[in-house]
C-alpha cells in the first residue's frame, strides 16, 4: 500500500460508490447523469492504481475507458433523447469538479514521473477524459439538440 | 472524356491526407510502449489507413 494505491482507493470509495448511488436510484434524468459521471469517476482512479503498482501499462484501460465512456453516454443521449426532452438533465458544479479531479490526477502523475513519452500520454488522457466528459454532458443537457442528425 | 482534378484540390487533398497522417502517427508513436523499426512501420500504415479514413468522414460530415 502507497499513496498512489490509498488516493486510488479514496477516489474509487467516494466518486465511484457515489456514481453508483446516482446510477441505481432515482429519476432517468438523474440515473444519466451520473452514468456519465462513472467515467470521471472512475478513470483517475485507473491511472492512480497504475501508478501505485508500478505497471505503466495499465494506463491503457483508463484510455480506453476516457475513448469509450463519453461515445456511451452520447449513445444513450441520443436513445432517451424523448425522454430527456423535457428535463434538460444536468449537473454542471459536478462535472466540472470531476473535470478538475481528472486534471489534478493528471498533473500529478505527470510531475511524478520522467518527462518523456508517457508524460504526453497522460496529458492525452487527460484531455480526452476531460472534454469527452464536458462534450457528453453537453449533450445529455441538450446542447446540440439543433445540430443536424443529433 | 475524362474528368479532370483541378490541381489545387489534389494538392488541397494530398495535404489534409498528409496533415492527418502525420498527427495519427505521432499518437501511434506516443501511445506504445517501446519504439522500434517494426513498430514504426506499422505504425506509419496503420496511419496511412487512418488518414484516408479520417478524410472520408470529414468528407461525409462536411457535405463536400
């Protein structure tokens, strides 16, 4: 056990067992919202435990979850849209406090490590995490509803 | 008779294919975890792929 390990464990205890809350109770609205926020939750929490055993190659699941878990959310964005319609779902001081969690975890791991090749895949990770999360929340609140096919 | 391409888009063309290889292959090489000639060949295909891909959908979305 490190520090890495333990604010792994911190994160996924707090944002991951509070994403699970969201996601199992309440309205759609609701259980949306914080299914996009699993995504926030969760991949600093990937790239913590990463980090804390030493295995650099474990990032690769928090890439692939910061690619996959905004293109899920736009796919149920556009399945409820109907449903969504009315309630604009949203919950912007959350967003952007898991935005700025990723970003923190980001940098830390960044300044923790040797600059080199890996420093520029945080950063990507980062950046795909962070605006794949705002561009899905977007979304979910019905941002591009006037967009054509959206 | 045979249609023509006007110079300056294939030029246009031959750069947007250029410009999105250069950026997936420097992704390819920033994501793998060791550099070697075999991964630089593949990752340069693969980019090529992904160039004249990328242009389609661009395409696609842009109605050009």
């Amino acid at each position: 056990m490190n520090g890495w390990i333990l604010a792994a464990t911190v994160e996924l205890g707090g944002g991951g067992a509070a994403a699970l809350w969201g996601v199992t109770t309440g309205p759609p609205a609701r259980r949306v919202v914080a299914q996009n926020l699993t995504t926030s939750a969760v991949c600093p929490a990937l790239l913590l435990l990463a980090q804390g055993y030493g295995r650099p190659s474990y990032v690769d699941l928090a890439l692939l979850l910061a690619l996959l878990g905004p293109v899920g959310t736009l796919v149920f964005a556009r399945l409820l849209s109907d449903d969504l319609a009315g309630e604009r779902p949203g919950a912007w001081p959350l967003t952007w406090t898991a935005a700025g969690l990723g970003a923190a975890v980001v940098l830390a791991l960044c300044v923790a490590g040797a600059p080199g090749r890996a420093t520029v895949k945080l950063l990507v990770i980062g950046a795909l995490l962070i605006s794949g999360n705002v561009i899905a929340s977007r979304a979910l609140a019905g941002g591009y509803r006037g967009v054509r096919g959206g | 008779m045979t249609r023509r391409t006007a110079p300056r888009a294939a030029l246009l063309a031959a750069g947007e294919l250029l410009a999105w290889w250069a950026v997936l292959a420097l992704l390819w090489l920033v994501l793998i975890s060791t550099v070697d000639t075999l991964e630089r060949i593949v990752g340069a295909s693969c980019a090529a792929v992904g160039a004249l891909l990328a242009r389609t959908g661009r395409r696609a979305v842009s109605w050009r």
